[in-house]
C-alpha cells in the first residue's frame, strides 16, 4: 500500500474514530499533499509524500520553540500532538553514527576536498538520504567530514 493511500485510510479510521485531532493534523497533511500535485501537475510518489511530511515536521517544530520562548505552552503542546501524528508517517530514521557512515561515502565518491564543497556533498546527501534523516543531522555531519577532510 502507498503511503498516501495509509494517510487517507487513517483520516477515515480517525473520522471513524472521532479523533478530531488526529483528523485535523491528517487533513492538514492531505491538503498540503494536494496542493503540491495541483501546482506541479505531478502524481506524488511515496518519497515526495514523505519530503512534504518533512517539511510539515520542521514547521511543527519551529512553531514549538517559537510558542516556548513565548511562555504559550498551549499552543506548543498543540504543535507537539501534531507533529507526533506526522512523525508516523516518516520511514525509520538512521542513526547519527550511521549518517556519518553515509556521508564520508558521499564526501568519497564526490571528490570533496573541504568546507568549499559543502553544496555539491549536499546536493548528494539530499538525494540520498532525504526522508531516512533529519537533514540538519545530515548537514552537521558533513561539516565535520569536510572539516576533517
């Protein structure tokens, strides 16, 4: 089963359910869903299902830290329930040790030299490891191996 055909069955159990939580995060997710395959006249396959699920995460996160520094533990806990409900839909992510494994690969196989090839060593690792790490995990870690490079 695609993971977009998983998101639609579980706003239909969430509905079912009346999890109206859940059904918002859902919907707000299918909606984003949408709105990509309308502007870019594309039928979205299960990898930029989850690069958008991605983003809708980083997004959740930054509106947590802002809501914290702004004493509204309300809405972060809002923001917090919903990026719970997002983060089941992101495959199983690599380890740190494991990115670093990844990423000396790339750095290898590109050719890089130092800190002045981050961009092409990213561009690499972007496509590589989008959706199975956190890219700022993946951007700290090349960093230390051009560093170390």
């Amino acid at each position: 089963m695609s993971l977009k055909q998983r998101i639609n069955d579980d706003m239909k159990a969430a509905m079912r359910a009346r999890e109206t939580e859940r059904l918002g995060t859902i919907r707000l997710l299918q909606a984003a869903m949408k709105q990509k395959e309308v502007d870019e006249r594309i039928e979205l396959d299960d990898a930029a299902v989850v690069g958008i699920v991605d983003k809708l995460i980083k997004q959740r996160k930054d509106s947590i830290d802002a809501f914290q520094k702004a004493g509204r533990q309300d809405l972060a806990d809002k923001e917090s329930a919903e990026m719970a409900v997002l983060q089941a839909y992101l495959p199983a992510r690599l380890s740190a040790d494991e990115v670093a494994a990844q990423v000396r690969a790339i750095v290898a196989e590109v050719g890089a030299k130092g800190p002045g090839d981050m961009g092409k060593v990213m561009g690499a690792a972007k496509q590589r490891l989008a959706g199975k790490a956190d890219m700022g995990q993946v951007s700290a870690a090349v960093k230390a191996a051009l560093a170390a490079g």
